[in-house]
C-alpha cells in the first residue's frame, strides 16, 4: 500500500513544458499548411473551347443537299426547278436562252449542258477537297493495316492496344477527308438532278423532227426507249451520260493538277511558273 509520500504512478512521464506544447504546435500548423499547398496550387479547368463559327458555305452544301433529296422524289418539284431553266421558245429561262438554240440543235444543246454541270461539279468537289490531306491518309491507312495485321496474328494484346491511339487518329482524320468529299458531293447531285431533267425537258418539248437523228444510216427517236422491256430509259439520257464522263474526267484531272501545282508553288516545293530555274528551263 503506497504511503502519501510517493507518487501514484512512479514511472510516468514528465508533463511537456509550454515551450515544448508551442513547438509541436507549429510544427502541425505547418504541416497542414503543406497538405493545402497543392489543393490551392492546382491548375484552373480548362475553358471550354469557343463554338465553331456558322459559315455560310456549311449552310449551303446543306441546304443542296436536302433540295437534291427532295427533287430526288417529288417529280413536280424537280420539274419546276428545270422548268425555271426555259425548256421551249415559249419558255423562256437563262440556260435555254444560252445553249438552247430553239430546240434545232439537241445534240450540241446536250453537249454543253454536260460541260457546264461536270464544270460546276468539278471546282466544288476540287474546293472541298484537299488533296495532300486525303493522300496522306490514304497513304497511313495502307501501312496501319500492315502493322495491324501483324499485330493480330502475334496474338499478343499488349501490341493491339499499343496500336488504339493511332487508330483512332486515323479514324478522325479519314471522317474529316470523307466529310469534306460529302460537301462536294452534296453540290454534285443537285445539279445532276437538275441538268438531267432540264435536258429531258428539253428534248420532249421540241419537235418530233428535232427528236430524231441518224446514227450509222438508222433513225433514232432521242425519246424512245433503248430496250422496250425498259421504257423508262431512252436514248437521250444515255447519249447525255456519255457526254458527261469525259467531261468530268478531263475537268477534275485538270482542276487537281491545277490545285496540287499551286500547293507545291506556295510551299515552296518546285519554283511557279515561268522561272528561271525550273526544271528544264535555262538558267
């Protein structure tokens, strides 16, 4: 039994002194200090990016492509457009008044019409379209298939998933290529729907002698059906086809090469036109 003069417990602890309860109390303030540092220091969210502005070229392509899809299936409304065109001498329109020829010169009428719409065709489908960019992408699909072939048949997943990002950059960069062709598109089969039913027009409003040519000695009825079993396809509209493929074929080859020519010029790529030091030239 302890007697009142030792203590309770004999081998406890000193009480800390105040300097000691200070010190340790600085020394937790600044710790907490230290935890808040990289919460009050960490980067601001990134603002949003500010939304594509409205382009009135964005506006249009759509604008053709719906009307197109809707001339596509509503045949009063396809004709009216053609009809705004002139079709006759007694309908008076732009295109008629300048390669109608009063409905005497079909032939050449058909010709002409296929210039003017491949013409039209071609600068949108070489203005929306850039070249470079789709040959790049063209080029890096052909060799990401190779690599992803092979990764496949390694079967090991860590070199397929290696292969995700770029995937998906492809995958971006071909949307944008194919977008971009769409626009161009777009542009396209309006006026191929309006030229082809204009020119149709055309030709059922002239007379029936206007209508036939000779093609090696036989008389053809540019409104008869090619095959009877098809009376919906006559001969002007294949006579009209063929006039427009070369055309479009000529025009495009020749609008690229226009393009890529000045792409190279303003890169820097061979020297423009008419200088000194060009390939062949003298110096």
């Amino acid at each position: 039994m302890p007697t009142d003069e030792e203590p309770l417990v004999s081998s406890a602890a000193p009480l800390p002194t105040d300097e000691e309860v200070e010190e340790e109390l600085t020394v937790e303030e600044d710790a907490e200090e230290r935890d808040e540092a990289p919460a009050a220091a960490a980067p601001a969210a990134r603002p949003r990016p500010p939304p594509a502005p409205f382009k009135i070229s964005t506006f249009l392509y759509l604008f053709l492509g719906l009307l197109a899809l809707w001339m596509m299936f509503d045949t009063s409304a396809r004709n009216a457009l053609a009809g705004g065109l002139g079709i006759s001498a007694t309908t008076w329109g732009p295109l008629y008044a300048a390669i109608g020829f009063q409905s005497q010169y079909l032939l050449l009428t058909m010709a002409l019409a296929g210039a003017i719409e491949m013409l039209i065709t071609a600068v949108a489908y070489n203005y929306t379209t850039d070249w470079i960019k789709a040959a790049k992408v063209q080029k890096w699909s052909q060799a990401f298939r190779k690599v992803q072939m092979a990764a496949i048949r390694s079967g090991k997943k860590d070199r397929i998933a290696a292969l995700k990002p770029q995937q998906e950059r492809l995958t971006r960069l071909s949307s944008e290529v194919s977008i971009a062709q769409f626009k161009g598109m777009a542009i396209t089969y309006f006026l191929l729907i309006l030229i082809y039913t204009w020119v149709g027009l055309v030709i059922a409003n002239a007379s029936s002698v206007a209508q036939t040519i000779t093609v090696a000695g036989q008389s053809i009825g540019l409104m008869h059906p090619i095959l009877s079993a098809i009376p919906e396809l006559p001969w002007w509209f294949l006579i009209f086809s063929i006039y427009t493929i070369p055309f479009s074929l000529v025009f495009r080859r020749i609008l690229k090469h226009l393009w890529l020519r000045r792409y190279a010029v303003e890169h820097h790529l061979v020297p423009p036109y008419g200088s000194t030091g060009a390939v062949g030239g003298t110096a």
